[in-house]
C-alpha cells in the first residue's frame, strides 16, 4: 500500500524571497524540508497566469492539451469572451485517475475547481468561485460542516488591492487561519490518501507588498517601509507553522510536495495590448456616432480603469462588499459608456487580443470576419507582429519592454493550437501585459497603482517523505512534472499523453511499486460537446469580472 501524499500549494511564491528566509532559520519548517528533502525551482507555464499553471499542475500537459490560457477564452466562431470554469479544461486532473483505481482525495481552495466533480473524497473549490456561490462543494454536507469549523461557509473574502494595508492584512490572515482549520480538520475526518491545498496569500500579499521590499521601487516609502516591509515574512511564517501541522496529521509515512504555479518580482508599469496596436494600424474602429463618442472619451483618458479606480478609492465601489448586485450594476453601466469589443472594425482589424499578452490574427477561414489570408501574408504579419513589439521601448526609460514573442507553435503543442492566439508575449522585468478583454485604457503604458509585484516564470517546489532523497537540489524541474511524479509515487504507470516527467532523480528508489505496463486511460483529444453547459450565470460571470479587477488581473 503506498503512502499518503500531502501537496500544499503557495500561489506565487519564489525562492528569490524564501530562500534567505530559511538560510536565516526564519521559516524553520520548510529549512528542515530543505535538509531532510529535496527542493528547486518549478518553471511555470506561458502565460505565467494561476488557471494556466494550475490547470498544468493538475494535469501533466502543456496548455495546448488542457486549453486554458488565463481567466477568460474566446467563445468558439466568435470575437466575443467567456469567464472560465473547470469545465474548460479538456484532461482529467490526476486527482480523477487516483480516484478511478480507489484512492481517496481531498482538494482545498485549488484554482479552477469550480463546479466540483464528484469525487471519492471532497472538493471545495478555489479561485474562479462565484462569490456566494451554493454548490461549492462535494459532497454537499460539506457545507454545513465547515460552518461549524469556521462559523460560516465562505472562506474567501474580496480583497482589492486598494484597501488599506492594515484592513488587507487582517482580512488575509483571518482567511488563511479559516482556511487552515478547515484543512486541519477535514484531514483528521476523512484521512484523504491524496491531500492537496492552495494558499493563495502569498501571491496576494506580494502583489500588495512587494514595494516596501525593494528600495528601488519607485512606489518605495521610507516611512511605510519599517513598519510593512516585515508583513510578507510573517505571512509566510504562519503558513511555515501552518503546513507543519497539515504534514503531522497526515502521519509520519506521509510524501509532502510543496509547489508554487510561478515566481514573482517587481511590477512598474502594464503594457496594454489592444492599444498598441490600435496605435500602430493594427486594429480599426468603426466611424459610427457612437463609437466616436467612445473614441473621444477613450482618448481623454476616460476608460474604465481609471474611473473604476476612482470609485472604489472614494469607496462608492465598495458598496458591493455588502451587495454584489450594486457593483455589478455600476460595472454595468460603466461599460456602457466605453470602448468594447462592439466597436472594433472586423472588416479593417488584422491583429487583435484577448488574454494577458495573447495576439490573435484576423485569420481567413477561422474568425467570423477573418481578413488575413493564411500562409505568406500570415507568416509576414506574424514577423512583422514580433519585430515591432521587441523593438518597443518604454517612453520614459528607453528599456524594452516585451522580452520575447513566441509564435505558438513553439510553446503549444496539442488539439487547441488551431484555435489558440497565433502570438504570446513575454514581459521584460517589471512589466506586465494586462488581461485584455476590453479597451481599459488609451495608452500603451500605465503605472501599476494598486499593486507592485507580478509574476515570473521562476516557482518553487519542495518535497519531503520516506520515498524521497536528502538534501538534493533540483535543476530543471517544470509544473507539468507534479502530476506524473505524484502518480508515480502511487505507483500508477503515466498516462503517454502526459508532458511532464516523474522526478526520478528525486527519487530514494525507483522501485517504489510494482506498476502495471499499461495505465487504461487513453488522450482522446478534445471534447467540446461535455462542456458546453455554462455552469455561471450572467450576473455571476460579472460578479467574477469584477472580483478579478479587484485583484488588479483585468481593467
């Protein structure tokens, strides 16, 4: 019988900010992982976005298998957008094969579980949850017992970035102490063979933090500094004493993985796709009235990001912490007054996006009003495309911007490359490429003014157990590489559709079990027909829109 494996996920966590805390002695738990285990770098996924490498964690493929590219996907013969749910992604999570050979699983707070599949076990799902939503669970008992662990059923307040610090923190830790008692006791109840949870304080307290680390951050404030600069230290500290227990109650034969979905570092500015290249010829509008009333108030400045900025600062946004309802209606109405996706000439646009640095081209053949014809002229645009966005240099410092444009046939490989953006961008340091899915601002490049961190490629992972090595350093370790390597350490043989490998080298022995010669779950490729059922309503999908605008994810 294989021992239980425990997975404790910390959204965004880099060893650029660990691993001098734990050569200090400051995060005693995870220094005692390092010495007693193995632990390195994770590479994220591109997009370095939590739906995308999450959804690669829980499957072993690169995104051109699982189809998830950020938090929202275009609806299928159309321009327009769709909020994601679990049923987008294509490939079962190892979770689900775990459960077809009779293992017993608990998942906690994990991104894009929502709706939760019916599982042997329990699900409560993570990110990307309607906010109020009822069927958050499995099974549905769940609920009631996690209001009798933390006194209500929710355990997931929203957060904006545009709180005050002291208010953010205290919403921060009192969630993460619920979410912590909640595993604690699920844990104790139903002794999951595979347990797994995600923090996601520590991408969030970065994002609001990050400044008063690095004094050469503009956004850096002397006075501020001494008293905040320590938050971000003793969040991760209470998380160290946190997964110390979650590891002592799953018992001493216990395998502990501890991941992140990417890195972080220092955010300056966002680079807005969509108006680049409205800017440079790339993308139309249409000449009717409306729309250049739009345009008008586009080009003032008067876009969606600014004024939406604005309300939540003098608080009118707020009101939807007491109703959701009111917000979404204001967002609602908002909207109305600007720029979208109805004003954009199909007919004249040859390059547009949709996603977090994610160019599609007005292809022949694919879009509705596709005008670039494959082949020559695609190849062309596409070089075109990519000269010009790595020659584009920031106004002010001279620096490029854009690090690198990958076409997707050189990131991708699986059934939705067809349908996937023809171009992928890829930041310098301290920029990042907003999630585009309307026009949030006229100019290319704005300031981050609520939050100060973003995401780097650069994760961690940490493992621990009777089946693993002592003090091994990692080297070229991947997020697809969870998956295989916690089906290994069950002895269950990898799926062949799987990209990711099982650390072997990790490994004590590479004869943890006698494995069958062939697993009975075979790709079959994509399957739209069984998602799709939208699982969120109108309201909802705006309710989520709107939660991820707080967070600083969209415009």
């Amino acid at each position: 019988m294989s021992s239980p494996v425990v997975i404790i996920g910390l959204d965004g966590a880099t060893f650029d900010l660990v691993l001098p805390w734990i050569e200090d002695g400051k995060l005693p738990f995870l220094r005692e992982i390092m010495k007693n285990g193995v632990y390195g770098e994770l590479k994220s996924t591109i997009p370095m976005l939590s739906p995308t490498a999450w959804s690669s964690f829980m499957t072993g493929v690169n995104p051109g298998k699982h189809g998830i590219l950020g938090f929202f996907t275009r609806k299928r013969n159309s321009y327009a957008i769709e909020v994601i749910n679990a049923k987008h992604r294509k490939i079962e999570e190892f979770w689900i094969l775990l459960n077809k050979i009779g293992k017993k699983v608990g998942i906690v707070n994990v991104p894009l579980t929502y709706p939760p599949k019916r599982v042997n076990g329990f699900i409560i799902s993570g990110m990307m949850t309607p906010p109020g939503a009822k069927d958050y669970v499995y099974p549905n008992s769940l609920k009631e017992k996690i209001r009798v662990i933390i006194g209500e059923d929710t355990i997931d307040p929203l957060f904006t970035y545009l709180e005050g610090e002291e208010v953010f923190t205290q919403k921060l830790f009192d969630s993460t102490e619920k979410l912590a008692k909640i595993c604690f006791s699920l844990i104790k109840e139903y002794k999951p063979e595979l347990f797994a949870v995600v923090f996601n304080g520590t991408d969030y307290i970065q994002h609001k933090f990050w400044h008063f680390l690095d004094r050469k951050h503009p956004r850096y404030d002397i006075k501020k500094a001494a008293k905040f600069q320590k938050i971000i230290l003793s969040y991760y500290q209470f998380l160290d004493k946190i997964i110390a227990k979650i590891y002592s109650l799953a018992g001493k034969n216990a395998t502990l993985i501890i991941v992140s979905d990417h890195g972080a570092g220092p955010l300056l500015k966002y680079f807005h796709v969509n108006p680049w290249l409205l800017h440079n010829g790339f993308l139309a509008l249409k000449k009717n009235i409306r729309t250049k009333l739009r345009e008008c108030l586009y080009k003032v400045g008067l876009a969606p990001e600014k004024i939406y900025n604005c309300l939540l600062r003098v608080r009118v946004g707020n009101l939807g912490f007491k109703g959701h309802r009111t917000d979404v209606s204001l967002r609602r109405t908002l909207e109305r007054l600007f720029l979208s996706v109805s004003d954009v000439n199909w007919k004249k646009t040859k390059a547009f996006s949709i996603g977090s640095g994610l160019i599609y081209i007005n292809l022949k053949g694919r879009d509705p009003h596709g005008i670039v014809n494959p082949g020559e002229e695609y190849e062309k645009l596409r070089d075109t495309l990519i000269y010009m966005l790595k020659k584009y240099r920031d106004p002010e410092t001279k620096q490029p911007v854009i690090k690198e444009v990958y076409r997707k046939e050189e990131v991708y490989s699986g059934p939705f490359l067809e349908e996937f953006p023809d171009l992928i961008l890829v930041p310098n340091s301290g920029y990042m490429t907003f999630e585009e899915y309307e026009f949030g601002s006229y100019t290319v490049l704005t300031y981050a003014e609520a939050v100060s961190a973003t995401h780097k490629s650069n994760g961690i992972i940490l493992m621990r157990g009777p089946q693993i090595k002592k003090g091994l350093k990692l080297n070229e370790a991947e997020i697809v590489d969870v998956a295989p390597t916690v089906l290994y350490l069950f002895g269950i043989p990898i799926p062949s559709y799987m990209d990711g490998r099982p650390l072997y080298e990790a490994m004590a022995s590479q004869k943890i079990a006698k494995q069958p010669k062939e697993y009975p779950i075979k790709y079959t490729g994509p399957n739209y027909t069984v998602n799709m059922e939208n699982p969120y309503t109108p309201e909802e999908e705006e309710q989520i829109k709107l939660r991820l605008k707080r967070l600083g994810y969209i415009s």
